[in-house]
C-alpha cells in the first residue's frame, strides 16, 4: 500500500513519514494532486539503475525453453505484439 499527504502534512511530521518511506513509497501532494514521491533509498538506486536479472537463453534447460513456448500474454497486452514485430523487422 502507498501512503498519500499533502505537502502540508508532511512538513509538519517529516520524520515519521521518512519512516513511513523505508516500509513503502509516500506519495506527496500539492493542491490535491500528487507532485512528487517519498521513497527509500535503496529503492531509488535500484529504480536509477534499472536493475535487470539477466539470463543467457544457452543456459535455459530444456524444460525452461518448454514452457516458455506453452506460455501466453495476459489479455490486455495484445498491443505488444505490434511492438515485437516492429523491432524484429530491424
């Protein structure tokens, strides 16, 4: 869950909604429309950086290779086919 206040709020109780901001992001609003985001720190250096996990498909077995041909796209994403083709043309 995200918490949201008012820039207001916040500046009346910093410290506890920089604890709030380690558990959970803290949605910060002004004139009731958020503006910006309270977050730990170790959050936005994982966002800045983009962590990515990444695997070699030469090291996927068999069964891994498998079941990513049995898989299937959610409802609702059928636009990301476009976007596959697009690029596999390039």
């Amino acid at each position: 869950m995200t918490a949201t206040v008012s820039a207001a709020a916040i500046s009346k109780n910093f410290g506890a909604y920089q604890d709030t901001a380690i558990r959970e992001p803290v949605i910060i609003t002004k004139n009731g429309r958020p503006r910006t985001v309270l977050m730990a720190y170790d959050d936005f250096v994982r966002l800045t950086k983009r962590l990515r996990i990444v695997q070699r498909t030469e090291d996927l077995s068999d069964l891994d290779i498998a079941e990513i041909e049995r898989s299937q796209m959610e409802p609702g994403h059928e636009h990301l086919d476009a976007e596959l083709t697009k690029h596999a043309a390039k």
